[in-house]
C-alpha cells in the first residue's frame, strides 16, 4: 500500500470543529432562513428558546450563545420579561466590539470625526432629496425634544442620537444607517460623560434645527454645510474637553495628551 507522505494535505487537515460552535452556526443558520423566507420581520418576536432549541435538537445554551451573536450584530434584541425580537428600525450594531477594535488599532479622535464628515454630509444631502413627510415629522421632534431638555444633558444627549439616525432613515439608504450607528456608538459612551459639562446646548440645538430646517426646505447644499459645520464645531469641542481632563489628570504635565 502506497503511504501518503508526512507533508500531504491530507496530513495536515484541520480538526473537525467543536460541537458546540457547529450547534450555535444551526440556530444563527436557521434565524437566517426564516428572515430570507420573510417569515420573520423587523419586529417579529422569535419563538422561545425552549421551542427553539427542541426544533433543532440542541441545547438551550447553544441557543442563547446564538442568540447573544445574532444581538451582536444588531439582527435581534432581549427584551426584558418579553422575549427576542427581530430589531425594528435601522439595523444598528453593539458597542462593545467597536469600542475594541477602536482600541486595538488606535484610530484617532479625529480620524473617527473626519470619517463622521464624510458619511454624514452626503447624507444630509441625500435627506433634503429623499425625506418623506414621515422623516420630517420624525427630526421635527428630535429637534423639539433638544430645546424641551436642555437643562436636561442625558436627555438631550438621547434626541441629538436619534436626530442623527432620522437623518439616516430620511437618506432612503439603510448601509449608510448602519455605518453612521457604528460610528455614533463610538462617540456615546465619551459624551455621555463630558455632555452634563456642557454649557452650550442651546448652541448645539440651534447647529441641529439649521439642519433640519435644510433638509425641509430641499436644499442639498444647505443641508451638506449645515452638517460639516456642526461635526466640525463638535469635533473642536471635544478636544478641547480631552485636553482640559489631560491637563487636570493626575502627574500630568499641563500639556495635552495625544488623542485617544
């Protein structure tokens, strides 16, 4: 019998793939099916775990590590005492992973805000084309929400998130909603905490209704400029907040720190 040489590719196949992983890709495969069958639909409630797991004879563990994937990437959220729903909406993504990876590669404030620029300007633009009454309804109340909660940051903080997905949704194009969320995501988390310092927000609510009021009026131009100028204004207003926690830090210098 002919002997298959050490270096063969049949000698160095990989080993077969945990169970487990094997299992968890079923549930995420099966969700996918029922999705592309139009069986489920943004807002649909998924069956049960223990439902789930005896259709596909796995365990109620594989279906949860599934299910915490598919959150993941923004296809289905828990609600509590409620269950697992197909996200309704633009589809968004979790924090966390982007946080990491931010972090791993050091991308720059700046970079971040320059790719900021350049997603939402154009969309601001593709709004004024785009927007139903519906979409103008919807940052009418995002911007009236500011001005009602400016003694209120958090609360602002909410309405300016939402007015940016508004804009998103009014573009007609849900790639750039899914790119502009990913990009928000990493900027909430540092303006929640630096925003109750913020004594401006009259000032941020006036950048937001010339925007809007862009938008209403159809003028792609308007609505490009209105929105560089804000992101830039934005932009400047957070490093010169990163600067000021680096100078106060302590065993700091006085001098400011590198962008994080």
């Amino acid at each position: 019998m002919t002997q298959v040489p050490e270096e063969h590719p049949i000698r160095r196949a990989k080993p077969p793939r945990d169970r487990h992983a094997v299992a968890v890709d079923r549930v995420t495969a099966h969700v996918r099916t029922l999705i592309d069958r139009g069986e489920l639909r943004p807002g649909d409630r998924l069956p049960p775990e223990r439902e789930l797991a005896v259709q596909l004879g796995v365990s109620r563990p594989t279906v949860r590590t599934s299910l915490r994937s598919l959150a993941t990437m923004g296809v289905v959220q828990s609600r509590q005492g409620a269950g697992t729903f197909i996200t309704a909406g633009p589809p968004t993504l979790a924090s966390e992973p982007l946080d990491l990876l931010a972090a791993l590669h050091h991308l720059s404030r700046d970079g971040l805000f320059e790719a900021r620029r350049v997603l939402e300007v154009g969309t601001s633009a593709l709004a004024a084309q785009r927007a139903s009454g519906e979409d103008l309804a919807a940052l009418s109340e995002e911007v009236t929400g500011m001005y009602a909660s400016i003694a209120e940051p958090l609360t602002f903080l909410l309405h300016d998130v939402r007015f940016h997905r508004a804009i998103a949704a009014a573009s007609g194009n849900p790639v750039l909603g899914v790119l502009i969320d990913m990009l928000g995501s990493l900027f909430y988390e540092r303006r929640r905490e630096t925003i109750q310092r913020d004594t401006d927000l009259r000032r941020t609510a006036d950048a937001h209704r010339k925007i809007y009021q862009a938008i209403r009026a159809r003028d792609r131009e308007a609505a490009s400029k209105a929105m560089n100028e804000h992101l830039r204004d934005a932009q400047a207003a957070q490093t010169s907040e990163a600067a000021r926690l680096d100078s106060s830090a302590p065993g700091s210098t006085g001098l400011p720190g590198p962008a994080p």
